[in-house]
C-alpha cells in the first residue's frame, strides 16, 4: 500500500459501477472511500456484500431500500449498512455520494 499521506482525488482514474453511476476510489488495506456522481433515474439493483458500509449523501435526493425498508435521503443524511444486508437504491435526481467500506473493496481495485 502506497502510504504517501498528501495525494490529489483527480489524480485518481474516474470507474463505471453501472449506467449512471460513476466514481473515483481510494483504497487502504482494510478500507475504501468512493466518490460517486450518480445520474437522475440510475438504480442501483438490490444486491449485498460482505463489506459493513456508510453512506454520504452529499448533493441531491436518494431513495435508498435496506433490508426490505425503503427511506427518501438527501444532503447531509447517511446511511448505515450492516455487512451482507440487502440493499438497493434509485436516483431521484443527480446526486453525489460518498461510500465508506470496511474491509477493503477488493473488487473495486481493477477499476
């Protein structure tokens, strides 16, 4: 791991996640932040992980569905993820999001 601790976010290669949803990633040994652009009327379909995960809404509005409850968010909300709860999401309009996983999103590396 490259512990070099002053580095430039536009440094970092822009990823596709799905249609709509693209980001800048940054990862440790045991965690990984994303910076994601999210386009009005991208879903991102149910899925779940092993990662325990933290979300950000920065700018816009976000229905977010986990475990089955679905809740509208907006700037300054989070949302909180146990590790291996489905959950699922929809773009109410652009949005900008922060994602924090632990452990680390290894498949996310190739990006």
């Amino acid at each position: 791991m490259d512990y070099n601790i002053f580095k430039n976010i536009a440094d970092i290669k822009d990823f596709k996640v799905i249609d709509g949803i693209v980001g800048k990633i940054i990862h440790t040994d045991k965690m990984s932040m994303s910076f994601f652009n999210i386009s009005k009327g991208a879903v991102l379909p149910e899925h779940h992980h092993i990662h325990e995960q933290t979300s950000f809404i920065q700018e816009g509005e976000f229905q977010f569905t986990v475990n089955g409850e679905t809740r509208i968010v907006t700037a300054g909300n989070y949302i909180n993820i146990a590790a291996d709860v489905p959950h699922s999401a929809v773009a109410l309009t652009d949005c900008k999001v922060i994602d924090v996983f632990v452990p680390c999103r290894e498949d996310y590396k190739s990006k």
